[in-house]
C-alpha cells in the first residue's frame, strides 16, 4: 500500500511542476506557429510556380518534395524548430506545402489552357 501512495505523490509533484505559460509565451508560440505555416505556403507558392514552369509531373512532384524537406533545413536557423517539433507538427507543415502546390499547379494548369 506504501508504495501506491508514493506513487500517487510523486505524479502530483509532476503535476505541479508544470507550470501555466504566460500570455507573452502564448502569443510567441502563436506567431511562430503563423511564421512556420507562411513559410510553409511561400514555399508551396514557389514549387507550384516551378512545377509548372519545368512541365513534366515527375519533376514538379519531385520539386514539391525537395520544397518539403527544404523546410527542415530552413527552420532550424530560423529558430522555428525549438523546442523540436514532433510528427504531428512536421505533417502539419508537409500537408500546407503539399496543398498550396497542388492549388498552385492546378490554377497554372488550367488558367493557361
């Protein structure tokens, strides 16, 4: 029985330990949040644009990616990848550049047919 109880304080000590974020600390990860998903979007824009220029689907698939994993590289000196950013997030911003491309693409496409 001991043992259960000191388990129970040992959560409650975690618990406690955790603290409630200031709103300066809300809103500074707020604007991150928006920095990373407009560059996610500007580099959307720009793949979908070169996809369209170099006209072969392989390729602008291809330039799409690079965009994607382009992001990794330009975060971190950006400081937009502190504290790192877990799956959910990295998916988050893969499907936002994946989206503006096919968006971008799609009206390249057919506004020039």
């Amino acid at each position: 029985m001991p043992k259960d109880r000191g388990e129970a304080k040992e959560r409650v000590e975690i618990a406690s330990e955790k603290r409630a974020k200031t709103p300066l600390e809300k809103r500074g990860e707020h604007l991150d949040r928006i920095q990373r998903t407009f560059i996610a979007s500007m580099i959307g824009i720009v793949a979908g644009i070169v996809s369209f220029l170099l006209s072969d689907v392989v390729t602008g698939f291809l330039v799409m990616v690079v965009g994607i994993v382009l992001q990794k590289y330009l975060f971190y000196p950006l400081r937009h990848g502190l504290p790192p950013l877990g799956a959910k997030d990295w998916f988050y911003q893969s499907f936002m550049t994946f989206s503006i491309w096919f968006i971008v693409l799609t009206f390249l496409l057919t506004s020039s047919a």
